[in-house]
C-alpha cells in the first residue's frame, strides 16, 4: 500500500482505501481517503473514524435492501437513519453517506432524501 501511494502521488494521484479496516492504522499517513461499504452492517464504523479524525473523507455506503430488491423508489426515514446518523460527527469531518441497491445499479439515495439515476440504468 505504501509503494503504491507513493508511486500514485509521485504522478499526482491521490490513493484510497476500500474496506480493510484491520490495516487502516497502518496505511492512515500514505492514503487521502477511504471507501467503505456496510460499516453500519458489520458494525464498525467506529474503526473508519480514524479517516475523519485525520481530516480525510470516508466515503460510505450501505445497500440496506439486499440482493433482490431493487425496486424501493425511496427508502423511508427510520432507514435513512439507520444509515446515515450513524454516531459520525456533522460538517467536514462526517462521513459521506449514501444508500445503494446491491447490484449497483445506477440509482443512488442521499442522506437528504434526494435520489440520483445515472443515464443508462
């Protein structure tokens, strides 16, 4: 990880971390940003708040519907905030949630209750 940071930035790119929270104390100094699916799932965001405490985004998601359903047009408010008031401090240390189907389809709902489709899904 640590070669591959420095090798991204020396080209100007910025590296993150997907999951792997088992190494995060590890790697914290040489990647600008973490990506992580289901901590509020596997319960342990706790262990990604190290990102926000070091001023780094973590970019969050949760597919609280599961496999088959993909047809909630917008989920409902008790699990928006199951997933979003997740215990994270508020402003530029949050975490940046958003709520997904599990096939990844391009429909995306925000924290706010705005939903999002990508063209071509």
């Amino acid at each position: 990880m640590k070669f591959l940071a420095t090798t991204a930035a020396s080209r100007g790119l910025m590296t993150g971390l997907k999951n792997a929270a088992g190494i995060i104390d590890d790697v914290l100094d040489y990647v600008q940003f973490s990506v992580n699916e289901q901590c509020v799932e596997y319960d342990e965001c706790d262990t990604f708040e190290g990102f926000s405490n070091a001023s780094k985004p973590v970019f969050h998601i949760e597919y609280p519907a599961g496999d088959a359903d993909t047809t909630i047009s917008t989920f409902n408010q008790t699990t928006v905030n199951k997933y979003c008031d997740i215990g994270i401090d508020s402003g530029a240390d949050a975490f940046n949630t958003v709520i997904k189907y599990m096939n990844l389809s391009g429909w995306v709902q925000y924290c706010d209750d705005r939903t999002y489709v990508t063209d071509g899904f």
